[in-house]
C-alpha cells in the first residue's frame, strides 16, 4: 500500500497501513420475520504484512486500540478484512 493512502494499524507491534470502513451486519434474527441491522468498523490490511492475524489480538488502528473480532481473508488472499471489536 502506498504510504499515504489509508490510516496506520499496528498489530503485534507491526507497524503498516489499512482502509478503514463501517459495514452492516445483522446482529439478531427472529425466526426469518425480521433482524436488526447493526454498523461495524473494519479495517483492510495487506495480509503479507501482518503475521499475527488472530481474533482476540489487540490493533491500533489510527491511535485508538481495538480488538481483531473476527477475521475474513479476501478471495485472493492478499488483504484481509478485519472487523474490530472492543478491548
């Protein structure tokens, strides 16, 4: 990634850069007849670049520190898309 495209994320004291974004996600069902949609925060990253990809592990993402809640490795395997969860 370009040094000025994206924020900077540290992740196991690796320091890169990653997109940040908010995505939708249902967070409850009912049976089919209806669900409550929820934002997000996501953060995709060069998968290369980071080797500690693991959920539960802490991330500086812009200079607030999160949480990996679930990883999803993109078709290519090249960047991966990170949702963020609390601390």
């Amino acid at each position: 990634m370009a040094l000025d495209f994206g924020v900077p994320v540290t992740i196991g004291g690796t320091p890169g850069r990653g997109i940040v974004d908010e995505n939708d996600t249902v967070v409850v069902t009912n049976n089919g007849r209806g669900e409550v949609i929820s934002g997000v925060h996501t953060v995709q990253v060069q998968t290369s670049a980071f080797p500690t990809l693991a959920n539960g592990t802490a991330i500086i993402v812009d200079g607030v520190t999160y949480s990996i809640a679930r990883k999803l490795t993109e078709s290519d395997t090249g960047f991966t898309k990170l949702v963020l969860g609390s601390v």
